[in-house]
C-alpha cells in the first residue's frame, strides 16, 4: 500500500468534510458513487439522493466536523477507513454534537476516490 495512495483517500475525505460544512451538495455528488448509502447513528439509511436532499434541503446542516483518528486499509481499488470523529448537526429542531466511530469505504473509480458507504455509531466511554 502506496503512502500516496492512503494521501490521496484522506484528501477525498477531507474534501467530504469541506463540502459538508458549506452544504455543497454539488461536490458531493461528484464524491459520493452513484450507489451511495449514508446509515445514520440514528439507525436509519440515506441513499444517495435522500441524502443530498436533505442537506440540499436545509434537513440537516454540519459543521466543525473532523476525522480524530482514521485507519486506512486498501485492497485493489477498495479503501476502507475506519476511526474517530466529531461533527456539529444543525437540525432543524436542535443541534446535535456527533461524537462517533465510524466505517466509511471508498472505491477508486474514474481515477478518484468515491465513498460508497458510510457507518457510524456513537462512540462509547
């Protein structure tokens, strides 16, 4: 596993972050595989179009949001990232301060880095 591989992944995924925090549903589209599954901490699952409806929408909106730790495997053309993160969630009820673990896999496709699915669950202790 190539250093400039596991670069490269973290550069998508700092750009993920970026692009949340301005609700950029644009990028997002581009980051995001066509089949992308977003599972929620609250125990339900976006597809691709709910969940950038929603941020596009005002249904959520992030920011302060930052991997704490990450763990990057790579096989082939499959990277999965596991780790640590904290994030702000401005619903339109109430703020919510995110303080998850997290399991996120990318594929390399059209010669970039794209997420297909992210997991994350609050983070215990």
């Amino acid at each position: 596993m190539s250093g400039k591989t596991v670069a490269a992944l973290l550069t998508a995924d700092d750009a993920r972050y970026a692009a949340l925090a301005v609700s950029d549903t644009d990028t997002l589209d581009r980051l995001f595989t066509d089949d992308y599954s977003y599972t929620h901490n609250a125990g339900f699952t976006d597809t691709k179009s709910a969940y950038l409806s929603r941020i596009g929408g005002g249904g959520v909106r992030y920011s302060d949001g930052h991997r704490v730790t990450a763990d990057v495997r790579i096989h082939g053309n499959t990277g999965i990232m596991t780790g640590h993160m904290r994030m702000l969630a401005h619903l339109p009820e109430t703020t919510v301060q995110l303080d998850n673990i997290f399991l996120a896999v990318w594929l390399f496709e059209e010669r970039r880095w794209r997420l297909a699915a992210w997991s994350s669950t609050t983070r215990g202790g």
